[in-house]
C-alpha cells in the first residue's frame, strides 16, 4: 500500500451535524434487524440520511465475498441468506414512509445465483407492499451473467445501478476482484433486457486518477447505455484502506458535471460529498424530467 501523510480535510468537506434526530431511523432499522450500507461502509451522508428518515438497505448479509481496497464492509465467509429478509425490508420501509426505496447488497459469489434471486424477491415485496413506490437497485456485477441480471430487471426496479468505482487504470487496486470490462457489460446487458429501466454507475474521485481518465470512463459508461452518473470524493475509511491522494473542489465538481451532461447522460450528480444512493430519489427525478 502506498504510504502517503494523513491529509487534513479542507474547509468545504467540513460541514455541521444535522439538528433533527435520527433516533427513529435507528430504531426501525433495529427492530427489523437491517443491515444498512449506512453504517457498515461507514458513509459520512447516514446521520444527514437518517435524520430525514431514509438510509440504503444492504441485503445478503453483512460480509462480503469480495476485497476492496476503498470499502469498509468485513470480507469473508458469510452467514446464510435470511429468507424473511425481503419483508423485513419491505415493512422497515413502509414505517419510514420511504416513496424511494433504495437496495444494495454485498457480493455473495458462492451462491448459485450470486444473490440474484434475493434481490428480486426484495425487489418485489417492497413494491407489494408499498402502493406506488419506486426502487433503486445497485447490484454486484454477478459477473455480466444475463440470467442473473434478468432476475433483477424482471422484480420490475426504475433504476439499475452498478458503480464502476474509478476509472480503468486504477480498477486492479481499487477492486480487484472486479473488472472494468465486465461493469461496462453490466450496463449493456440491463439495457438489452429492458430498456425502459434507468441505468446508473458512480465513480470515486481523489484515488489519483487524471481529468481525461474520469472523463474517458464517463464517456465509456454512456456508450454502454448509462443514463444516471455520480460523482463523489473518496474518503478513507481507515488507515489500512486506499489513502486518499487528492480532495477536488466543489468547483471540480462543478465543472466535471457541466462538462459531461452533454455526452447524453440525463443526470450528473457530482460533489465532494455525493454517493450512489445520496438523494437518489431527486436524482432520479431530475433524470426523469431530463427526457422530456
């Protein structure tokens, strides 16, 4: 691992504590024994997120089959998958009042079916049992496999979301078990399948990649059929995960985003502090109003 001095955040990644409490939040998400990727990829979004009565479920289990070098999730062996596990979803965000339900999971490789069959069983007892809602998926690539994907896209979600992470240089590092190639397929596949859906993927920038990668990989998501992209500064979660070489500027961000929506993307979410699922419902509305 590159040894690199602990950088001290800059003034625009500091930012005050929400006032409103996030105790309900805790509470339901506890009684329904819910992992979130909230608390266990440590995102510095879950208090804002919690405070407004909505965080990103994480199904599957808490232990990931899969080591990358940016996440916090624990690697390893994971538990069995809990069958009730999709109505407990499904009622935790019925009492949050959620009307965009947001599902991502870890990498579950052992499994026959990576995990498919337990998205779409989420998939579909959120959308029973809450009229009206709508549902992002951010999946694991389960390996561009079309049969896998098509479990998924047939649970009937509005968005499709599977994140490159950083741009081709860096994917070895950044995820090794993963492929740039192979998310690019993930994007072709979805909308082979069903084209209606709203595809989506997200990049982490202050890895040490240049402007031109970032825009070149932008460029490869469109082509591939990526209608949604974010952008967002990583942030370490520990001292044993990838350091953090560069913080870009909200102006960085600004101009990336200015910069990209013309290669046909309907929405670029883009800032230091912007993750895949962060205010994904506006997000999707934005992409949504960007049709028309």
């Amino acid at each position: 691992m590159i040894e690199v001095a602990k950088r001290r955040f800059p003034d625009w990644m500091r930012r005050a504590l929400p006032t409103r409490p996030a105790l309900q939040t805790h509470e339901i998400l506890n009684r329904f024994r819910l992992n979130t990727v909230c608390e266990s990829a440590l995102c510095p979004n879950r208090s804002e997120c919690y405070s407004r009565n909505t965080a990103t479920f994480m199904i599957l289990g808490n232990v990931c089959t899969r080591r990358c070098g940016f996440c916090a999730i624990e690697s390893g062996r994971p538990e069995p998958v809990e069958a009730d596990e999709p109505q407990r979803v499904a009622r935790a965000a019925e009492e949050l009042g959620l009307e965009y339900v947001v599902i991502t999971s870890v990498a579950r490789d052992e499994m026959p079916d990576e995990g498919a069959g337990h998205f779409a069983r989420t998939v579909r007892a959120v959308k029973e049992t809450i009229p009206g809602v709508r549902v992002e998926v951010l999946t694991p690539d389960f390996h561009a496999r079309p049969e896998l994907i098509g479990l998924v896209v047939e649970a009937g979600p509005e968005v499709y979301n599977h994140n490159l992470e950083t741009v081709e240089r860096l994917q070895k590092a950044v995820r090794p078990q993963a492929s740039y190639a192979r998310t690019l397929e993930v994007m072709r596949v979805i909308k082979s399948l069903a084209p209606g859906i709203k595809t989506k993927s997200g990049l982490m920038l202050g890895l040490g990649e240049k402007r031109e990668e970032v825009y070149r990989a932008a460029r490869d998501l469109r082509n591939a059929g990526c209608e949604i992209l974010t952008l967002g500064q990583y942030l370490a979660p520990s001292t044993d995960h990838l350091p953090v070489l560069e913080f870009l500027s909200p102006e960085d961000f600004s101009a990336m985003a200015e910069d990209l929506k013309p290669l046909g993307f309907l929405e670029v979410f883009a800032g230091p502090y912007v993750r895949s699922s962060y205010h994904a419902g506006e997000t999707f509305l934005n992409a949504a109003a960007g049709e028309f």
